[in-house]
C-alpha cells in the first residue's frame, strides 16, 4: 500500500487549502453575523452562496464523485486527504464545494440506481448545487437502527404509490432550497425476505400530504448550515410510479451502497475537525497562563496533546487503508475496515475535542469557539450510519466466524 498523494492529488490539496485560507475561514464569522439577520434561520447567507460559486469557479466541486461524468472523478484514496481539509470547518466547507451530507450520499444513489429521466429531474440540479435533498428513513416509533423496522408504508394504487408514515432526525430537510426526498419505506411487508420489503421513492417536497413539521435539536443546536434534522410527516402522499428508485424490494440493497461510502466520507472529514481542535489547543496552550505558568507547560496539556496527535496518525492510516481496499477490492471487500473506522474514529475525534474544550475552560462550551459545535456533531456520528454498537456486533460476528 503506497498512501503517498498522486500528483493530481497535491494539485487538489494546495488548491483547496488556499481557499480554505483565503475563504472559508474568514467566512465563518461572516457567516453567523449573516443568518442572524436573515428572515429565517433557515435560509441560507450570502457567503454561502459566494463561497459556492467560487469553489466551482477553481474546480473544486463535487470532489465526492468517483464517476467522472458527474463529478471529479477522484479514487477514494485521492478524495480522503480533500475531505479531511474539508472537515477543518465541517460547516461552510463540504457546502461550498458540494460535498455535504445528505446530498452527497443522495447523489451517489441518483447516478447508481435512477433512471434517465430521475437524473435530469433531480440529480442534475443537485450536481449543479442548484436544489438541496434529504434522506428519508429514520422514524421515531422503531428502532431504526435496524433498517428491516421501517414502519413507513409505500402502496401501490394504480399508477401511483402513496405514502404514509412519519419520520424524524431527516438532516437537510428545514432547508428551503430541499427540493427532494429519497424515501425507504415497505412496499411488501409481508414478504418472506425481511431485506426485500423495503424501496425507495423519489417525493418531492412540495407533494401534498408532505409536512415538515419541526426542526428536532442536536445538543441543543439547531443545525441551520446543513439545514436542520426534521420531524416529517407522510399523510399518504402520492407519487407516480415513475418515482421509485431501482426496483421493488430493492431498498435495503441501495440503503447499503449508500451508507458504505457515507461512512468513510464521515471518517475523513472527522480527521480534519480533529486537526482543527489539536490547533486550537495548542493556540490556547501557548496563550494562556494559569498557576504561574503557560498551559502548554502543563504536564497534563502535554498528555492530551501528544495522545492527540498519536490517536489522529493512527486514524489516518487506517482511513487510507479502507479507502485504497475500496478502490482495490470493492466496498464489499473493505467491509472489515470500514466498519472499524466507523467504530474507531467518531469515538476519538469526541475523546480529542472534550479535551480541546477542557483546555479552553468556559470558551469552549460557548459559541466563541467552534469546539462546541464540532463535539456535537462528532458525537451525533457515533450515531448516524447506524450506531458503533450495531457495527461492532457486524465485526464481531465476522472475526468469529473464522474459527466455527
């Protein structure tokens, strides 16, 4: 395994930490001076959009996309050092490039699995950054953890489906510009194959019979740039047949391709929130003093700081390592791997902010900083994508498996 950066690669990274510099982070503090002033929270600020047009404007845009009709067509292993950069400011930068969550993985399922004419209605606009999406399939009354759960009935009558159930934690969804929602419900819940119950739809938000009914918390934050996690309510909702993804009874299958290189995106942007919070404890180390001398000569602060720094080497390699498996032997054969990054790095990335905030005493709970913010967000990530402990079980069974 050869993890050094290609040539394109070091072109992509020189570009794109120049317009972190030159743009990003300045935009920051823009950025929360803006939504404060606009009609709604949750519209998007000015910056944003010049942020938007000005990474498109240099080529960094949709880096995400292996596919090199519709976006960069960049190997894992070369997209991994582009999205740690990225997670340096987790709220503007994967936005201003085209590379945040929903959408992303929205997009992937678009080009893998839509039709000709799903893709100019909807991934097409998406690619562009013209329309923002939501993924439909968590639901407060299950545990959806297990996906084969899933309440949320999709029915056929004649040449249309309706729809019908609830659904919470839907991330994008408070946005305005949220345009489509893929939803995964039952389309056979009676079917003897648990994983072929389940489909996908395409659901414009402005179908009737869609509500968006509240913006659900994480930490207390309002999660305004990736626009909310929302409680949304299906009353059924009719869509024409044309509207479904792939094919019935294919849903569990597409939610897999989805997930698998959502997982890894999350893991390479969390290196890179891990980077911003080991700079800003050392900045903080050497700025302030307490007991007669600095923090950064503080036995302790040099504990939390080279554990840090050992715990974020480890994590990249084995970062690099699933993303070259997944360019090598397919995301079926990186499973191992990429269930033990999902376990490995949300855990720590947590582990290293606490300490960055523990440094930063009363700053870095308080929106001063962007600690706070990071934390929950890494927190919420052991989470999403299906918790550790699901992963684990996954791991576990297959480790054991080797001596039965």
């Amino acid at each position: 395994m050869d993890f050094a950066f290609d040539a394109r690669t070091e072109e992509l990274r020189a570009k794109l930490l120049a317009f972190m510099d030159e743009y990003v982070y300045p935009a920051e503090q823009v950025a929360h001076e803006q939504r404060a002033r606009l009609a709604s929270p949750w519209d998007t600020p000015q910056v944003v959009e010049d942020l938007k047009a000005e990474a498109r404007r240099q080529g960094l845009w949709n880096l995400f996309l292996p596919d090199a009709e519709h976006g960069a067509g960049l190997t894992n292993l070369q997209y991994a050092p582009l999205a740690e950069i990225t997670g340096r400011s987790p709220q503007l930068a994967p936005t201003a490039t085209n590379c945040a969550a929903p959408d992303t993985g929205n997009m992937e399922v678009l080009a893998q699995f839509a039709d000709e004419a799903q893709k100019k209605q909807w991934l097409q606009p998406l690619l562009a950054g013209e329309i923002r999406s939501a993924f439909a399939m968590t639901e407060p009354e299950v545990a959806s953890s297990d996906a084969t759960n899933i309440t949320t009935r999709i029915e056929r009558d004649g040449d249309e489906y309706v729809i019908t159930g609830r659904k919470w934690y839907i991330s994008g969804a408070m946005n305005p510009d949220c345009q489509i929602f893929i939803v995964m419900g039952k389309t056979d819940p009676g079917g003897e194959d648990i994983r072929r119950q389940q489909s996908m739809v395409l659901v414009p938000r402005d179908t009737p019979g869609v509500t968006v009914d509240r913006a659900m918390q994480v930490f207390g934050y309002e999660d305004h740039y990736h626009g909310g996690h929302a409680e949304v309510t299906f009353d059924h909702a009719r869509v024409p047949v044309a509207n479904l993804i792939g094919e019935e009874g294919g849903g569990f299958a597409i939610a897999q391709a989805r997930l698998g290189p959502g997982r890894i995106h999350h893991c390479m942007r969390l290196i890179g929130m891990a980077e911003r919070a080991i700079e800003l404890m050392c900045r903080r180390a050497v700025d302030r003093t307490a007991f007669g001398k600095a923090l950064a000569q503080q036995g302790v602060v040099h504990n939390w700081i080279a554990d840090a720094r050992v715990t974020v080497e480890q994590l990249r390699l084995l970062v690099l390592k699933t993303a070259w498996l997944m360019d090598t032997v397919g995301n079926r054969g990186a499973h191992t791997e990429i269930q033990a990054i999902k376990i490995a790095t949300p855990r720590a990335v947590v582990d290293i902010i606490d300490r960055a905030i523990q440094l930063h005493g009363a700053g870095g709970v308080s929106q001063d900083f962007p600690l706070a913010e990071l934390y929950a967000g890494a927190r919420t990530l052991m989470i999403a994508d299906g918790p550790d402990e699901v992963h684990q079980r996954s791991l576990a069974r297959r480790e054991i498996k080797k001596y039965l």
